[in-house]
C-alpha cells in the first residue's frame, strides 16, 4: 500500500472557492468514492490550515499505487475530476511531503 501528502499553498483570496469545492464534492460524495475506487485509492483526506496568514491544503491519499492512481485521475472522464481540476486553478505551490512513518492497526475490536 502506497502513502503520499501534499502540501498545497492556496493562491491570495480563494477561501470562498474552496468552500464552494468542499459543499460540492460533499454533496456529490458517492460519485467521488467511484473515481477512488477506479483509481484504487482507499483513503484520501483534505485538510486546511492557516500559516502566516498564507492559506494551505493538506492532502492525504492512501492507495494501492499512488503512480497509477495519478495517472487514472489525470484520463479520467468522471464529471466530478472536472470539478477537481478546475479546483486545481486555486493552487498556487505544491509542496510533497515525505513519508517518516506510517502505522496502521489491523486489529478489530
């Protein structure tokens, strides 16, 4: 199982962007867990943050294959990776993170 983040600084004044882009893919969450599932990504998570007054996303993805993943999202013809791409305009600087450590409980009960 593959692991990524990213760190995404947001261009000056899109904070009302990216709330429109999170009502919308909440409200169109069943058609965003197909593109997962066609990219075998189990878990991908979004979070914001603020530093010095700079806004930031802060994406994580959990996948069989990251590489494949990408490369299935960037041909994909889903109407809601159209939305995501448009989203991508909103991005100023992507920043990878490296992975230190990665824990994962298995365990049920």
């Amino acid at each position: 199982m593959d692991v990524g983040a990213v760190l995404i600084k947001l261009k000056a004044n899109s904070q009302a962007k990216v709330e429109a882009w999170q009502r919308e893919i909440q409200q169109r969450k069943a058609e965003a867990i197909q593109t997962l599932q066609a990219e075998g990504v189990t878990v991908e998570s979004w979070f914001q943050l603020e530093l010095n007054g700079d806004h930031y996303l802060l994406a994580y993805m959990r996948a069989k294959d990251l590489a494949h993943a990408r490369q299935v999202a960037r041909n994909s013809c889903f109407e809601i990776d159209q939305v995501h791409r448009q989203f991508k305009q909103l991005w100023e600087q992507g920043i990878p993170a490296q992975l230190l450590v990665d824990l994962e409980n298995n365990e049920e009960g």
